[in-house]
C-alpha cells in the first residue's frame, strides 16, 4: 500500500471499492484499508444479492419502521430486527431514528434514493460494458430482466396496487399485469396468481461463486395468517394447502422449520432452485 495516497477508502465493500475505482479511473492514488477479507461475510457486500434498479427504492425509515424493528426481536422471520442495547449511542440513534420515521421524510428521501438507484443503474452497465480488468468478463453475468413482483392474494395485490400511481411520480417505471399480462411475459408463473407488479428498470449481476446458503433475496408465501392471532392448527392446514399446490406446480419441499415436534414454516424451492417459506 503506498503511504502517501490522495485517498484512503476504509472499508472494502461495495461502496468504498466502487469510490475507489472511480476515483483512480480518475487519475487519484487511492488505498483501500479493510479489516477483513475484501467482500468476505464481516460485510453487508458478502449478502448481496445482485440486484440494482429502482425496485423497493424506499427509505428504511419510514412510519411505524420503529415498532415493526423491535416487534421483529420475537419474530424469527422478521425481514426487519432492531436490537436495542443500552448506550448513549444506541439511545441517540433510536431517537434520530423515530424523528426520521415520518411521512414526510420518507416520501422527500424517496425521489433521492430513485435517483441514486438509476444512476448507479448506469454506473454498473457501463462497468460491466467495459473492455479493460474491472469490466472485462462480467458482461456474461450481467442481465437487465427487471423486477417483477407476484402476488397470489387479491388483499395483497391490491394494497400494492394503491402505491404505485405515487411510484410512477417520482419516476419508477411501476407497471400493474393482470394474471393474463403475466403469463405472457413470464410464461412460467404457472401457480395461481392474481397479478404482478412488474418494473422494467434493473438488472442482476450474478456471482460466480456456489451457492452455499439460502438465496437472500427470497419472496416468502404468506398464507398462514399471523401467528398471533390464527390457531397453530389453522395456519398449518392453510399452509399445507399452499405446500400441497406449489408441489403440483413444480416446486420441491426441502424442510418443515421449526421446533422438532412442532414445525411453524415449509421451506421450498422452486424448479430453478430458488428457495422460499410457505409460513
Ligand atoms: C442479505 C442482503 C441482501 C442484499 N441485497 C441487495 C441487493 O440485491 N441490491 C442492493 O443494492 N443491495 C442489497 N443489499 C444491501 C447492500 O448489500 C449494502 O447496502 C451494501 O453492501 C453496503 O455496502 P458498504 O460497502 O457500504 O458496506 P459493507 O459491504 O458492509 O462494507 C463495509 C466494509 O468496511 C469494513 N470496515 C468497517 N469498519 C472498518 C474499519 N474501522 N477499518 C477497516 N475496515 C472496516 C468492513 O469489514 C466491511 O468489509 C443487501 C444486503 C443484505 C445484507
């Protein structure tokens, strides 16, 4: 490492190696110090999926973030978990972070984050077009398919649907397809569908390295109901339905998740490998 760079990076993520190579494409001597292996699992970078476009765009904080983090601390499924500690830091950053939880905040970080995202978007083509070392290669892993988002519940499509004329407006490419439309552009969505949401604008850049672990990025069926407030016995049966359809549609049942004697999800993957929870 030269000890006299213009920059130094601390932190070999995504986001310091990207700084890092645009800023010596540049023409700028830059080092990078990381404390770890350069993308190894102490980095968020190791669990990314791969996935860049303006899909799920939105702000961590926003209403009700707070109680649905700390409800995730007694939810093992929970997509989101805030694990307070005591601290004066721990105290301050939940305090900033509820004043930040507001409608308005949200809605102004939004248009930013979408600008963010289709920049980065372009950043990542022209990488991934480029003929020297950090491009050459990776065009063959690169794919711009989209985001499409299925839903098998007339509730939950709906209330997706109620987000999207706001979408549109701050200039997310939101699409709604009937089950029809969605055949026809993903001939594979066989299981019983109501609709997608389908949003042209991302790509994928896959890894090279075996897959080791469950897909991160994974689309979970809910069917069960909350486990609060449905009977175990009830939302196993409705679960088992939706276990027993998927099975018929081509997708494989790799393991009931739970307590030994007292299973509480089902763990499929469909014919491409793509793991998910029936829960
Ligand atoms: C499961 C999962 C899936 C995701 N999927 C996607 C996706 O599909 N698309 C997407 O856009 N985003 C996705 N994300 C989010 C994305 O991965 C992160 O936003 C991104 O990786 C953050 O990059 P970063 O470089 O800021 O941080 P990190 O990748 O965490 O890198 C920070 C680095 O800094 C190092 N470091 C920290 N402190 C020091 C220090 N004092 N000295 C030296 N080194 C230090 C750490 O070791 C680490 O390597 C996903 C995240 C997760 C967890």
């Amino acid at each position: 490492m030269r000890h006299d760079p213009d920059v130094l990076v601390v932190g070999g993520g995504v986001a310091g190696l990207f700084c890092a190579l645009q800023l010596s494409r540049r023409g700028g001597s830059v080092a990078v110090l990381e404390r770890g292996p350069v993308g190894g699992p102490q980095s968020s970078s190791y669990g990314n999926t791969g996935f860049v476009g303006t899909h799920g765009a939105g702000a961590l904080a926003e209403p009700g973030m707070l109680a649905l983090g700390l409800r995730g601390l007694a939810d093992r499924q929970a997509a989101v978990v805030i694990r307070p500690r005591l601290g004066a830091d721990m105290l301050r950053w939940l305090w900033q972070f509820r004043r930040a939880c507001n409608d308005a905040d949200a809605r102004a970080s939004l248009s930013v984050l979408v600008s963010l995202k289709q920049r980065s978007l372009i950043m990542l083509r022209e990488l991934c077009d480029g003929d020297g070392p950090a491009g050459g290669g990776l065009a063959a892993a690169f794919a711009e398919p989209g985001m499409l988002v299925v839903f098998g519940t007339e509730r939950a499509f709906g209330a997706a649907q109620r987000g999207v004329p706001d979408a549109v407006a701050r200039g997310i490419p939101l699409r709604v397809l009937s089950a029809a439309e969605l055949a026809e552009l993903e001939p594979d969505a066989g299981f019983e569908v109501c609709g997608a949401l389908y949003n042209e604008e991302g790509a994928f850049l896959r890894v090279p390295e075996p897959k080791v672990g469950k897909n991160r990025m994974h689309l979970d069926v809910a069917v069960g109901g909350g486990r609060d407030t449905t009977p175990r016995d009830v939302r196993w049966a409705r679960i088992m339905a939706a276990v027993q359809r998927l099975t018929a549609a081509g997708a494989t049942v790799i393991a009931e998740v739970g307590e030994a004697d007292q299973p509480d999800h089902v763990l499929m993957a469909d014919p491409e490998g793509n793991e998910f929870d029936v829960l």
